[in-house]
C-alpha cells in the first residue's frame, strides 16, 4: 500500500511541475511576441526541449520555433508556412475547448488508451493571452482532445517532415 501511495504522489508532483514548468515557458514566450501577438490568433505547441508559436496574420502564417537551453528559451528560427492544414489548425472546431490534462473530464469520459513519449503543451489562443483551449498531455496520448489530422500536422512541424491533410 506505501508503493502505491509514494508512486501517486511522485506522480502528482511530477505532473504538477510540468504543468509550471510549461506556463513559465509560455509566459516568457508570449511576453517577447507580444506586440505581434495582440488581436491575432495563434497556437504554441511544444515539448520540453522545443516550443512553437504559429501566428496567423492576415492570410499567411509564421512559424517561431524556441529552443530551451538548460533554464532559458531563445529564439532559433522563424519560417512561413504554408500547408492546406492551417486551415484546420486554425478552427475551432478541431478542438476541444477548455484546460485538459490527463486527470481533466476528458479523460474520464474519453479513458487514455495509449500515454508514451515526452510531456506536451498545446493552446489554441484567440487573442494575446487569450486561450481557448489548452492541454498539457504526453506526444502519444490517445484519444486526443484534438483532430487527429491537426495533430499529425503538428507533430510534422516538430519533427521537420512533410504532410499535407487530406479533407
């Protein structure tokens, strides 16, 4: 009974501090865009290591890409995007709304079938700061509170491959 107590506990404070760990991040990273940021929608997405902002502006979409160096995020690279699939990332309704991590009503409607692979923050923001939805799940989870196409997309940009959603 002791194990099971101290593996849910390490598990709670682990999760805990990821969740600060990405607000921190996020926070630093929406206060040095700010200025593009207001009255624009935009998503940041990332693990650990690397976090994404793409912002929609007008009709075209920039990508910033973050990297973390031990405690500190730095700005690595700027791209324009273009992709058939920011369309679907850029709508409401491949999303579901609201703060979702693994112990969210989500879940417990919708049990986790598959949980590997590092921590992952996701928010869909409708203006600076402004979050319609927002996750903090791991790379493999599934079901995704999320289209599955939006996802895959995603994770192409994190991982420097192409793909194109089919509609």
């Amino acid at each position: 009974m002791k194990k099971i107590i101290f593996i849910f506990l390490v598990t709670s404070v682990c999760h805990s501090q990821e969740i600060t760990y990405f607000k921190d991040k996020v926070d630093y990273i929406e206060n040095e865009l700010s200025n593009l940021l207001k009255d624009r929608e935009y998503i940041i997405y990332g693990t650990i290591h690397k976090m994404h902002l793409i912002l929609k502006k007008n009709d075209d979409f920039y990508q910033f890409i973050f990297t973390n160096n031990t405690n500190n995020m730095y700005l690595s690279d700027i791209n324009i995007l273009g992709s058939n699939c920011l369309e679907l990332v850029f709508n409401k309704l491949s999303y579901t709304k609201g703060i979702i991590d693994t112990d969210s009503d989500f879940y417990r409607n919708n049990p986790i079938e598959i949980l590997v692979g590092d921590p992952l923050y996701f928010s869909y923001n409708l203006d600076y700061k402004n979050r319609y939805c927002e996750y903090f799940i791991a790379m493999g989870i599934k079901p995704k509170p999320m289209k599955q196409q939006v996802s895959t997309y995603l994770n192409s940009l994190m991982l420097k491959y192409s793909y194109d959603c089919e509609w």
